[in-house]
C-alpha cells in the first residue's frame, strides 16, 4: 500500500511540473500591442503589461495571472496568445503582471533557500496593494473596486484565493485547470516536486511545513464558503486531458509534451470536480463550469475559455 501510495503521489507531481506550451488561436485580425507599467514594490519594481479598453472606460478591469513558469521577460499570455488585444477590443482593461515562476502569486514566509532568491515574494500584496495602487494613478486612472482575476494552472488557485480575501476589489474570478483541492491526497507533495522543478523553489519557504495553516487558507476547497457568502461570480474550467485541436504532435518532444499535459489536465479537472461537488454542497450558485470534452493543459485551450468567458467577465466587472 506504501509503494501504491508513493506511485499515486510521483504520478501527480511529475506532470505538475513539466511545462507544456503551444500556441493559441488569434481571435481577431488586428492584434495590438500593450504597454509596460512599473509598479515599486517589496520585490523590486514589477512590471505589468496594459492594454487600454477600445472605448476607453477605466472601470472594466481584469488582471491575467501566468502559471508556473511564468518569466521576468513577458507574460505567457502575451507570448502565447492575444488575450489583451481582444479582451481590449470587448471593452475591458487588461493587465498581465510579469514574473512569480512558482510563486501561487503569493505572500511567502521567507526567500527559497534552494536557488539563493534574495527577496522574498509578496505578490499577494503586490497585486492588492502596490498595482491598484499605481494603477489608479492619474495616468491610467483604473478602478479598485469590482476588478476581474483570471489564472491559468498555478495562477487559477491563485485568482481564486485573492477573490476570496480582497471581496472589496474583486468581483469575477477565474481558474483555468487550476488545482483547486490542494489538500487532496498527493497534492502537497506534488506541489513541494514541481516547484523544484520550476525553479528550485522551497515550498517550506512559501506556506511552511505541509501542516502549516498557510496551506489551508490558500486552499479554495476549504475556503469556498467566502466565495460564496462575498457572491463573487467564479468561473472554473478544465478539459478532460484527451488531446484535442491544438495537439498534433511532429516530434517525439511533441508526443512527450502531449502526454505530460494530458496528465496535468487530468490532475486539474479532478480538482476542478471536487471544487465543484465542493460548492453544490454549501448551496453555492454563483459558478460557471466549463469542462470540455477534449483538451489539455496547453494555451489554445485556455485562450479559448478566454473567449467563451468574455461576456461573463464583462458583465460582472465594472
């Protein structure tokens, strides 16, 4: 039983931390450029990249969180997709922040002891305090209040979690195979593997030890309740893992990165199910599920929930 166990734990953390990649669908003709806003904080300046609604409203705003490999350089979501020219386009003001590889986009404890990281990440604060903040300024002129959070992969759980505990600046959260049930057996561990792999990252240095409260609280199983009682609208979406239209593979790397993001997939939706089971059972009504049956855990899937949750984001941020 001990080996079994160890072999359903590896099953779920190798996948967790293998990156998969691809490029999405263009959903308009014209893709136009964002521009960069540096924002001081504790971590240094960070930089976010803007794109101004068409019509030019200030009120409708939604912040894009990258997954676990996101770079200093430039969001995956600009890198990968056109999300913030056609969000833009819809009428609303998208800001992708750049940076937190393996962060859950949260306030650590202390820097990871693993790769000499010198600062320690607080972008919890960050995107609740430092960005409203100088986004607000008079040359953006942003709201604070009634703000949208989409995330992919890690950045899901992440959107989910800020929602929870900033209700006053978030109205809309989105995940997007997103692990949403991290107390799920295997989880912890899983999560402690990918992070080594994506970067060499201490998980002890974020939420402490796996019995630390930390764990709990950034757990959106557990704090689903806030959810619902703050009636932020959610919207939560994982594919089945099957490779779908945007896995064709060429190569043998190919075929490797299909297989690992039908496991990472695979591992999504079953926490995405359990969030969902979660909420049905304390009487929540204010999630959209969107779980195709092809797909896995690669761009052209998530820009597609982007377009599909268009209307939705729109309608209740602002």
């Amino acid at each position: 039983m001990r080996r079994a166990v160890v072999s359903l734990v590896m099953a779920a953390a190798v996948p967790l931390g293998l990156a998969v990649v691809g490029t999405g669908p263009v959903a308009n003709a014209e893709v136009r450029a964002g521009f960069d806003v540096w924002t001081d904080s504790s971590m240094g300046p960070i930089k976010s990249r803007v794109w101004r609604a068409a019509d030019g409203n200030t009120n409708k705003v939604v912040y894009l969180l990258d997954g676990l490999r996101a770079t200093n350089d430039i969001s995956g979501w600009e890198h990968e997709t056109n999300a913030g020219s056609f969000l833009s386009d819809n009428n609303i003001n998208v800001v992708q922040p750049v940076g937190g590889e393996s962060s859950f986009y949260s306030d650590w404890y202390a820097p990871s002891n693993f790769n000499g990281q010198r600062t320690t990440y607080k972008w919890e604060t960050f995107l609740t305090q430092n960005l409203p903040n100088r986004l607000a300024g008079p040359d953006l002129g942003f709201a604070r209040s009634n703000v949208g959070v989409v995330g992919l992969s890690m950045g899901g759980s992440a959107a989910l979690t800020l929602a929870a505990y900033h209700p006053n600046q978030f109205s809309y959260a989105g995940s997007l195979s997103g692990y949403l049930n991290i107390s799920a057996p295997g989880m912890r561990e899983a999560i402690r593997v990918a992070m080594l792999d994506a970067g060499r990252y201490n998980v002890d240095s974020m939420w402490g030890p796996p019995w630390d409260p930390a764990w709990l609280r950034n757990d959106p199983f557990v704090f689903a309740p806030r959810l619902r009682d703050n009636g932020t609208r959610v919207w939560v979406s994982a594919a089945s893992g099957l490779p779908g239209v945007y896995d064709r593979p060429a190569s043998l790397l190919d075929y490797y990165n299909t297989a690992n993001g039908m496991g990472l997939e695979a591992l999504a939706l079953a926490n995405s199910r359990a969030f969902q089971v979660r909420m049905a059972s304390i009487g929540a009504n204010n999630v959209t599920y969107s779980f195709p049956g092809q797909g896995t855990h690669r761009w052209g899937y998530w820009f597609d929930q982007i377009v599909q949750m268009m209307p939705d984001l729109r309608a209740n941020i602002g």
